[in-house]
C-alpha cells in the first residue's frame, strides 16, 4: 500500500452486495452469499481506480446501522470511530440494495452524518424493471448531496462509474452531514454536547456516548464530560428512537421526491415459495428430503471419479518405482509421499460435490428460512436460530463456520454454538467415513433407491448433529452466563444461484481443503516414512531373526519377504511408539499401525487415510500395486487371522474420528474466538474422552 | 389491544404510535416504525418465530417481541 492510495471502506446493510462489489473492484475472490451475515471479518483488497491512482478498498460485515448489537457489527463501528489518518477511511462507499432503499438509507445518513466523503452505490439495479422500481437520479443526488452510481455487482454494470465516483469524491473531499440529530429531539441537550469538543462531529460525540466507545485520540477532560451523558440511560435510549424515527421522517421525504414503485409489478414468487419452505409439515420434510440427497449424490456422483483418482496414483507410484533408480530416495517418493497425497485427493470428488451443495444452498437463501423454522429448536437447546448456520456450513469446515457465529448477539449463546461445533462432521471427516464405509458396508441399494452406504453416512452426520444438540443441552445447563437471548433475522428475496459465484466457491475451498492436508500429509509422510524404515538395533536383526525363526516352516519366497517387511515394520521406531500405545487402543478393537493414524491425525483428521497408506507400503513388498482400498481390505488382523477392518473396528473408528477433536487450526480459531485457552483446552479433553468410551462401547457391543 | 403476536397468517395491521418504547432499536432501525403497515406472512411450525413483513423488510422475530408491540388492526 502506498500513501497516495485512497482508503475506501464498503458499507451497507447485509446482503447489499458489498462483497460482491469488492471482488469485482479488486479482482479477488471473496465469499458471496445470500443470507444477511456472510462476511464477519474486515478484509482489504487493493483496486486499479485509473492509471494513476489505486484504492486499498476494505470490505465489511453488513449492518442496519451504526449502532452495533453484535460482534460482526461492532467492527464496521470501530472502524468508523477510528481517528486515525493512516488507517481511517478517506471515502465511504455506501452499497445499498435498489429494492429497498429506504431502509438502506438510514445508515447511509448515519455515516453522512459523520462528515467523512461519502459514494452511494445502489446495487441490484438489474432487478429495477421487473420490480417496478424507478428512480430520479439527478433529484436523488440533489436531495441527498451526495453523488449516486447505479450498479449490478453480479452483472458487472456501472463498476468503472463507481471506480471514477471514487477518485471525484476523495479529491473534492465534500463532507456534510444529512439529517443531524439536534433539531428536533433535543436542541438544548444536543448543543451541550457539541460544545464538548470542537475536533468531532456531534454525530460522533453523539456515537461516543451511546456506543461506549472512545477513539485514543480524545482528551481525559473531554472524555469526563461526555461520560456525563451517559448517566441518564433512559433519557439515551428515548433519544436513540427518537432519532430513528426523525430519520426516516427525512427519508421519506426524500423518496416521495425521487423513487417509484409500481406496485402492480410485484410478483409473488417468494411468498409461493414461503409457503412450500416454512410450512409446518411440508418445511421439515422438503429439509431432510434435501439433506438425504445431497448424501446420495456424494456417494453415487463420485464413485466414478474417485476409483480414476485411486487407480491413478497406485499407477504413478509404480511408474516412478520402475523408472527412478532404487534408492533412498525412490522409496521415500513411492512409500510415502505419492501414497500419502494419493489419500487426500481422492476425496476431492466428493468433497467437491459437498462444498458445491453448500453452495447452492447459500446462494438460493434458502439458508435463512432454515433459520427461521429451527429457531424455536435451537432456543430449547441454549442456542439460537442463527446457530444452524454454522452447524450447516460446518459440514464443509469448522473454522469458517465458528467465525460465523459473530452474528450471534448473546455471548453465552454464541459460545455454545462455538463450543458444539465441532461434532459437525466436516469434509476432513469425510475421507475417513468414505473410506471405511466403502470396507465394511455392502454397496446396496435398499428399497430400490436407496444406497445403504450413503444411509449409513447420513446416519453419522446425524449422529454428530444430534451430539451437538445435546452438548449444547448439557453446556446449557451448566453455564452460568447471563446474556439477554435476540432474534431478529431478515428473510433476503430467493435467487438463482450464480454460476459464477457457486462455481468460485467450489474451487477456492476444495484447492484450501487439497494444499491445507498437503501440506500437513507432505511434512507427516516424510517423518512417518523415515521413522517407519529406521529403527534401533532390534530393526536392524529383524530380518536375521526372521529367516532364524522360519527357517523350518517351508516358507515360499514371498511369505518370507512379507514376514521380514512385518518384523522390520515392527521394529522400527514407529512400531515401537505404535506398539507402546496398544494397549490403550487395544479395547477400542484398533492395532498399532490404527493406533498411529490416530495420533497424526490430530493435527488434522484427513491425515488418518495417507498415514495407514504410507505404514502399509512401507510393509508390502515392492512389486505391489494394489490401492490404498484394497490394502486396507487385504489387512489382516493376526490375532484372529480375519480382515482388520471388520464390522466392528469400521464402527468404533468412525465413532471416534464423530467425536474426538482433531483438528488444531480449529483449537486455534477457538481460541482466538473466545480469547482464552480454556474453551478448546475444555474442547480437546471433553471431545477426546467422549470418543474414548464412546467407541470403546461401540466396539465391546458389537464384538 | 391487540399486539403484532395476535395477527393470523395474511391479516395486516398498523404499528400504534404509543408502542415507540416498546420496539426495540434494532427493529426500529430494520423499519418497525410507529405508523407503518405490518402483515404477517408466516408463523413457523412450532409457533415461534413468527414471519412479517413491515416497510417492505421481511423479518423474522419472536413471539416475545412481537407481543410488545401494539398495532391497530385494519
Ligand atoms: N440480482 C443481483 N444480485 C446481486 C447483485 N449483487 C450481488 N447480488 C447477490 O446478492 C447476494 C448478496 O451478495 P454479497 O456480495 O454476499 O452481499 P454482502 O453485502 O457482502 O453481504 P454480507 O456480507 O452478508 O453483509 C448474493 O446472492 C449475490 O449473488 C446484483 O447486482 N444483482
Ligand atoms: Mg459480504
């Protein structure tokens, strides 16, 4: 950022389209949806105004207005208040929607009021004709002082004109306010306070004293006299109304002048659709109809794919194997990074599918009608209706969906929905279920439709939503927080999803979800391949001790071989770790090769797949090239001379990868979130024993 | 006096000028003013929340808010 760029903060109600704009001034990325509360968190992109002149442009959580009643609010505050010439913004640009202005328009006069230059930018303007609506936009600039711009972010019309309003507005640097606030409520009381400081605005003296929120900048005497105000609470609060209520008196005014809706346009498609989406009986079925499909499709869309992707690789790794010289280096590629990589991307197919399902869902708002029938649910459970948003979107991954809870204004019922989480099953869940699914349940369809694997994996992500309900329930119970519970939601207008925006959504988080487990699947592979083929004195007689042992049983060439790889596997340091934690692991119906899985996956879940594949080719001898599946299937447990991964070792694993929390970047967000160690300390424990016992009981019934 | 909460499905009402203390700010803001039109388009199937439509927002609230404010029916 240079010092001549012109700052510019994006602000308008939620579901404006700001984020939208942004990606196109800035040519990122963003997430876009259609439900008030998608974007939490502050984010800067840098956009080419001219030739000469960029813009740091930053983009904001939406709000109705300056006063803030939740997390994701109080950042645009704060981030108006602040009077700080590097960081505050130079020009704001309003976005506000075409379909409803009026609303839109309060906090455009709030934020005039704060005399910084100010762009309006109505939005949606492709949706004008077919709802009627028309506008005088010349009377409009007049009335408001301000210069308007007339946009579609989806469309890509008007961008250049807001780009060239942008740089007018910085350089004539015009700042007026609209309404003010003194005239008619109070004036006496309104000039005490002016009086108070010459620096700010009385807006902002006005802010100040309502929202408790004070910039470095103001003296310790100012400050006294303004805390002043502050004693006659009622007094505050009468006036806070009264100053909504005058202001949208002016709105009014205004728009009588400039805007028109005919009203005979208006169609009705939204409240037909209410109608099917909220209705008492219909609602609920058309939502678990919904969710039983997208499981379907996760397993019948990728089936396909995903036996290319395996085969591929378990191709690849013996090309490289027949093609690099032996060595060192050659096993380390073919044992444990390809096999390890190998595990993660063959999930992308369905992943993929999930992420776009998800989607679709928040681009249709959908979402908020969900919102709205669980709300009464999730209340009994010490939540709000808000928090299905995160449970929802927490099947893809649990970080952005705990940011998502910043929407929810009581503490105490944001930091269950934080806390619960995490039992949601999310996509790094997925490859571990998908995979030992595919082992112990028969690929069969059940009333002619139905496949049984996807039944069985609706019922886990069932499973994990259900304990969420309920560990909301418990912590519920036993919290001892008092935060007043409030539920206003807006209902947004159903859409078409976008294309273009379902498709970006798709590819940023599945290329996230593939380089984030790389990452992590590169450095373990290495660690565990190395740790795996190296061991103290006992690896090195390993095989000596083998042939010894053997020697009378008239073994054939391969068997031989496969026992020494077993010893040597045994005796390296990972089998010596692996085995020191056997019988820990030993009730719950796992091994030690499990046993390790289990661990590196707490770094994070996905990693249970590429760990199993680097210890098993670590094992098999050279020339073989099955896949990761069929080296599970072939695994045999020697204690019984049976598969490995029977019924019974297939469910308690999926128990406990449902409830144990493995995920660190999780554990960190969490922490950042509440601002102590405590409530992922309490996660991690909690979580962890839960899927102890839980898998332990799984595995002693069902053996 | 009947209040937001007593409207059937479709039924619309006017907002009562005596209920500005009882609105909530937020709801103020979101165009629940004194004077305007209400309808109710939808309550969910446990009773609660309840759907409206007020100065052209559509919103979500609770029965418990919706009880505070008093309207005039038309
Ligand atoms: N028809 C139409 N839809 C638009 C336009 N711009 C944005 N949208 C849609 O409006 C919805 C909201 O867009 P976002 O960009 O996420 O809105 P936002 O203001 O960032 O929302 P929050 O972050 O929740 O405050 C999405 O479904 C967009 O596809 C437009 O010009 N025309
Ligand atoms: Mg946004």
């Amino acid at each position: 950022m240079s010092k001549n760029d012109i700052k510019v903060a994006l602000i308008g109600n939620p579901n404006t389209g700001k984020t939208s704009l942004f990606n196109q001034l800035t040519g990122l990325n963003q997430k876009v949806g259609n439900y008030p509360g998608i974007t939490v968190d502050k984010k800067e992109g840098v956009s080419k105004l001219s030739s000469t002149q960029n813009a740091v442009i930053t983009d904001l959580p939406g709000t109705y207005s300056i006063n803030p009643t939740s997390l994701d609010e109080s950042i645009v505050l704060k981030t108006l208040l602040k009077k700080d010439i590097a960081t505050s913004p130079d020009v704001i640009l309003v976005v506000a929607d075409v379909e409803n202005l009026k609303r839109n328009l309060l906090l455009f006069s709030q934020i005039k009021d704060l005399e910084i230059p100010t762009v309006l930018a109505i939005n949606m303007v492709d949706q004008m004709v077919k709802k009627g609506i028309s506008i005088d936009l010349t009377a409009l600039e007049k009335e408001l002082n301000t210069e308007v711009v007339l946009i579609s972010a989806r469309k890509n019309q008007g961008i250049q004109e807001v780009k060239e309003a942008i740089i007018r507005c910085y350089v004539t640097a015009k700042a007026s306010p609209l309404c003010g606030i003194n005239h008619q409520i109070d004036p006496d009381y309104f000039d005490a306070l002016k009086k108070i400081s010459p620096n700010y605005s009385l807006y902002e003296l006005w802010l100040m004293v309502t929202q408790n929120n004070f910039p470095d900048t103001i003296s310790s005497k100012e400050k006294e006299q303004l805390l002043e105000f502050k004693k006659d609470v009622s007094k505050l609060k009468k006036y806070q109304h009264k100053e909504t209520i005058y202001r949208y008196q002016e709105i009014n005014k205004i728009l009588k002048k400039t805007y028109i809706v005919d009203k005979t346009k208006a169609t009705d498609l939204r409240s037909r659709l209410d109608k099917i989406f909220t209705h008492k009986i219909f609602g609920y079925v058309f939502f678990v109809f919904l969710l039983l499909l997208i499981f379907q499709s996760i397993f019948d869309w990728a089936s396909f794919p995903m036996d290319f992707i395996d085969g591929t690789f378990a191709k690849l790794s013996n090309y490289v194997k027949s093609n690099l010289p032996a060595g060192v280096f050659t096993d380390l590629l073919t044992e444990g990074i390809i096999p390890g990589i190998g595990g993660v991307l063959i999930f992308i197919p369905q992943i993929a599918i999930l992420f776009m399902f998800i989607a679709i869902l928040e681009e249709t708002g959908y979402m908020s009608r969900v919102v709205f029938l669980m709300d009464k649910i999730m209340r009994r459970f010490g939540m709000n209706g808000k928090s299905i948003i995160p449970l929802i979107s927490g099947t893809a991954c649990a970080i952005p969906a705990i940011m998502a809870t910043r929407t929810i204004s009581s503490w105490k019922e944001r930091l269950i929905t934080i806390l619960v989480t995490p039992f949601t099953t999310c996509s790094a869940r997925l490859p571990v279920y998908a995979i030992l699914i595919a082992l112990i349940i028969p690929n069969k369809k059940i009333f002619g439709f139905l496949n049984l694997q996807g039944l069985v994996l609706l019922f886990l992500y069932a499973l994990g939503f259900a304990t969420a309900i309920l560990a909301a329930y418990i912590l519920n119970k036993t919290l001892k927080i008092k935060s007043k519970s409030f539920f206003v939601v807006e209902m947004p207008n159903y859409k078409l999803p976008s294309v273009k925006n379902v498709f970006f959504e798709v590819v940023e988080k599945t290329k996230s979800f593939v380089f984030e487990a790389g990452k992590i699947i590169l450095a373990l592979s290495i660690v565990l391949w190395f740790l795996a083929s190296n061991g103290p004195s006992s690896f090195d007689n390993a095989e000596k001790n083998t042939i010894e042992n053997v020697a009378n049983q008239n073994l054939s060439d391969d068997e031989l071989q496969q026992k020494i790889a077993s010893a040597k596997l045994e005796n390296s340091y990972i089998g010596i770790l692996g085995k020191t934690i056997e019988p820990t692991i030993k009730p719950l119906g796992y091994d030690w090769k499990i046993g390790i899985a289990l661990i590196t996956s707490f770094a994070a879940r996905e990693v249970f797949v590429g760990t199993l594949a680097t210890i098993y080719s670590v094992e098999a001898d050279d020339e073989d090239t099955s896949t990761i599946k069929q080296k599970m299937a072939s695994e045999i447990n020697i204690d019984t001379g049976k598969n490995r991964f029977n019924f019974p070792v297939g469910m308690s694993l999926m128990v406990f990868y449902a409830f144990a929390m493995q995920c660190m970047a999780t554990l960190a967000i969490v922490k950042r979130e509440t601002k102590t160690w405590k409530w992922p300390l309490i996660q991690l424990f909690g979580m962890g024993l839960l899927a102890y016992i839980s898998s332990l009981i799984t595995y002693q019934i069902l053996s | 006096m009947s209040t937001i909460a007593s409207l059937q499905i479709g039924e619309m009402g006017y907002i009562s000028e005596e209920a500005l203390d009882f609105i909530p700010l937020k709801l103020l803001e979101m165009g629940c003013l004194p004077g305007a039109e209400v309808k109710l388009v939808q309550i969910a199937p446990l009773k609660d929340p309840i759907y409206i439509c007020v100065n052209g927002s559509h919103l979500a609230i609770r029965k418990e808010t919706a009880a505070q404010i008093q309207i005039l029916k038309s």
